[in-house]
C-alpha cells in the first residue's frame, strides 16, 4: 500500500508543478507561468500580487551572418546583423478562482507595438570596413554561418529578464 501511495502523491505533484514558459514567435503568444516570474525578478507571491498588472513581456529577434569578405586583400571575418526587431505584447493575468490575489500566470497573445527592419548583406562594391582597407570597395563576400535569435522577456519598470533565449542555425 505504501508504494502505491508514493506513486499517488509523486502523480500529484506532478501535476502541481508551475506551468513553464510557453511562447510561439510566429503568432506571439503563449504562458508565463507565476513562478516564472517571481522567480526572474525574485518576488514573493504577495510581491507579485500586487505589481501583476505592470508586469509586461516583449518579444526580440535578431540574425546574424558571418562572412568571408575580401577587399582586394587578404580575407577577413566579419558579422552581419541582418535583422532585428521588437514587439512589445499584449499579455492578461491569470488568477485562481480562489481569490483575486492569487496569480497564477500571464497570457501572452499577440502584439499591440513594435519595430523591425533588416540591413544588406556585404557584397562586391561596397564601401571595405576602415579597419580592412582604409576606403577600398568590397571585392569578395561569401556567406559562411548564419544564425537567428529571439527572445522574451518580462519587463517590470525598468528591470528586463530574459525568461526564454533561443538560437537557430541555418
């Protein structure tokens, strides 16, 4: 009988444990679970309680390219950030139906702000980085990794905390 019951109550706290971070950056949305939060900026659940309506999340993206570039001399390394972006979200506090006070997490579900935009990749023409060629043009420009980030963030005021990071390769 006592296994069975160690099995029962493992079972249970199972399903007790905090929700964890869920976030789809194609439609931005997801959940952030309570503890996720409280355990970002260090709060109690009381703490919590109370600044739960000022809590905001923001969704960041970023690639990154390395090169190979020639400028008529040796070759050189160089990195391209080619894309960039924030959206701040549109997020809801969840609450047990016990009380008010009780947060139980974040819904996440879509943007309401944000900014994006993407920058050229080196190529043949372009003016060479100073520290290269001193003025000389771009002769040569191969890809050789790329890589794309994002990330999301809880904001409170003006204290940021990284709850997921994530990076691809192409």
């Amino acid at each position: 009988m006592l296994p069975q019951l160690a099995a029962a109550g493992a079972a249970l706290a199972v399903g007790l444990a905090p929700a964890p971070v869920t976030f789809d950056p194609s439609t931005n949305s997801g959940y952030v679970g309570a503890t996720e939060v409280r355990e970002a900026f260090g709060w109690s659940a009381t703490t919590l309680s109370a600044r739960a309506a000022g809590v905001a999340f923001q969704h960041g993206f970023w690639g990154e390219d390395t090169y190979t570039v020639s400028c008529g001399g040796s070759p050189f390394r160089m990195v391209h950030q080619h894309d960039y972006g924030h959206y701040e979200l549109n997020v809801s506090v969840t609450r047990a139906s016990s009380g008010y006070r009780d947060v139980t997490g974040f819904r996440i579900d879509g943007a309401h702000a944000g900014i994006s935009g993407t920058t050229p990749a080196p190529s043949p023409g372009d003016p060479c980085p100073q520290e290269h060629a001193g003025g000389s043009k771009v002769t040569r420009s191969s890809l050789v990794t790329s890589v794309s980030t994002w990330s999301l963030a809880a904001v409170w005021k003006d204290v940021h905390r990284v709850l997921l990071l994530r990076k691809t390769r192409a």
